[in-house]
C-alpha cells in the first residue's frame, strides 16, 4: 500500500486501495481511514484496515471492524511499536494486536 510519504516515482505503481477476499470475508485497505470513500457496511467489507495514525486501534461501528495494526519500524511518535493479527476462525473475525519489544539508539 502506499502512504502519505510515498512521493517517489517508484511509489506510483503501489495501490492506494486494496480488496482482500479472506475466509469468506471481504477486508479493504487502505493507509488513511480520513480517506474513505464508501461505506463499509453497505458494500459488504467485514474489515477495513488503515495504518496513517500509527496508534495501534481497534474497534467495530455497524458491524464492521476497523483495524489499525500500529507500526513496526522505529518507534514514532512515542506511539507503541506494534503489529496486528486478523484471525478468522469459526465464522468470525477478530483483530489481535501484538506489542514488540523496542531496542536500539534512542529507543525506550
């Protein structure tokens, strides 16, 4: 996926959206939530996943799961470094978000 930072010719061939079928679920991406154009519900995506803020988040509104994994580079921020799981099990889906450990020059 591309971001906001992704300004290079080499970004332009990276989508700004993208549609997964997982499991039976229909999960659209995307880097900045801000950016949404449809409505979730109404076009049938069990999840949408965007990443723009960093904070690591989840929460459902109409149904629909909104899931932001965090970020797993350099600490930003001083926002937790993270990384998140979709688990699809028995019909449902959940978000599980994973803390990682911070190590390096500078970091906390």
């Amino acid at each position: 996926m591309r971001g906001n930072v992704d300004k290079d010719a080499w970004s332009r061939k990276l989508p700004e959206t993208q549609v997964l079928e997982l499991g039976g679920f229909s999960i659209y991406v995307l880097h900045d939530l801000a950016q949404l154009d449809l409505k979730p519900k109404a076009a049938g995506f069990a999840v949408v996943v965007g990443g723009h803020s960093h904070v690591p988040k989840q929460e459902s509104r109409d149904g629909v799961l909104y899931f932001n994994p965090g970020s797993a580079g350099p600490r930003r921020f001083k926002q937790p470094v993270s990384i998140g799981k979709l688990i699809l099990q028995d019909g449902s889906v959940r978000g599980e978000l994973v803390p990682l450990p911070i190590s390096g020059p500078g970091q906390r």
